[in-house]
C-alpha cells in the first residue's frame, strides 16, 4: 500500500493559560473542537486536548489492528472495545505523557483466554500508533467479553 497522511491544524489565539484554540480534522473534514488551557490540565469543559485526541488515535488504531491480527488467523471478532487513558503529569520539567493504559475487550468466538492474550499482545505491539508512542510507558488489560 502506498504511504498515506493525514492532518489537522490548530489555530490558537491569545496567552497559554488565557487563550484559546480550536483542531480542526482537515483530512476528514469532520470537525473542529476548541482547546484551552484549563480544558487541558483542569476539567475538560465540553472542550478537548491533545491527550484525548492521543488517546482517540490509539484506541482507533488498536482496535482496527487487532481486527486485522484476527484475520491473518483466519478470525473475526463479533466485537472489539478498545478505552486508552492517556496520563498528563506536571513535573519539575513541565508537563509530559506519563502513561497510557489500554483496556481492550472483545468478543472473539472460538478463540480461548491464552490464545486471545497472544494475539492482543501482537496488535498492541504491532499498532502504528503504540510504535509512535513507545517512549511512553503503555500498559494493556486485554481480556475476552
């Protein structure tokens, strides 16, 4: 398959802590969302983050992935939930993603307990985004519906 990309841009107008902005999907052209400050390292607000879009963009791509790890087996979940909560610490440094913990559940008929840890632990080690975001620490809970 040939190399695809995809983007957003952020339009963000005054101070860091008295501003704001807003993320617009221009790829998809499915959305704006505004962002601000307080949204971020306070209570969301009805507004978004890049840590909540970062835990979007993992949850989508590991549960896509999986589906397609399944396949190469010859296998088809009825259903595949993937949460991912995405960590902001504030440190001595500043602020960083301190972690990200995946809970991952699906229904996968034929499939036992062992053989489903397997293939979960494939798709999460093989997702493009969990490859984009190894220098953080990424924990999973996968386990069958």
């Amino acid at each position: 398959m040939p190399s695809q990309s995809r983007d957003a841009t952020t339009h963000w107008t005054g101070g860091l802590r008295d501003g704001r902005g807003h993320v617009t999907l221009d790829s998809s052209n499915s959305g704006q969302f505004e962002v601000t400050f307080p949204s971020r390292f306070e209570a969301p607000d009805g507004k978004t983050s890049p840590e909540e879009l970062i835990a979007a963009a993992h949850s989508a791509c590991l549960a896509m992935n999986l589906s397609g790890v399944l396949g190469q087996e010859g296998i088809t979940a009825d259903s595949i939930d993937v949460s991912a909560e995405v960590t902001l610490t504030t440190g001595p440094e500043g602020a960083e993603i301190s972690g990200i913990d995946i809970t991952l559940r699906a229904a996968v008929p034929g499939v036992d307990a062992d053989k489903f840890a397997e293939l979960a632990t494939t798709a999460e080690r093989t997702c493009p985004v969990s490859k984009a975001l190894a220098a953080t620490k990424i924990t999973m809970d996968a386990a069958l519906a």
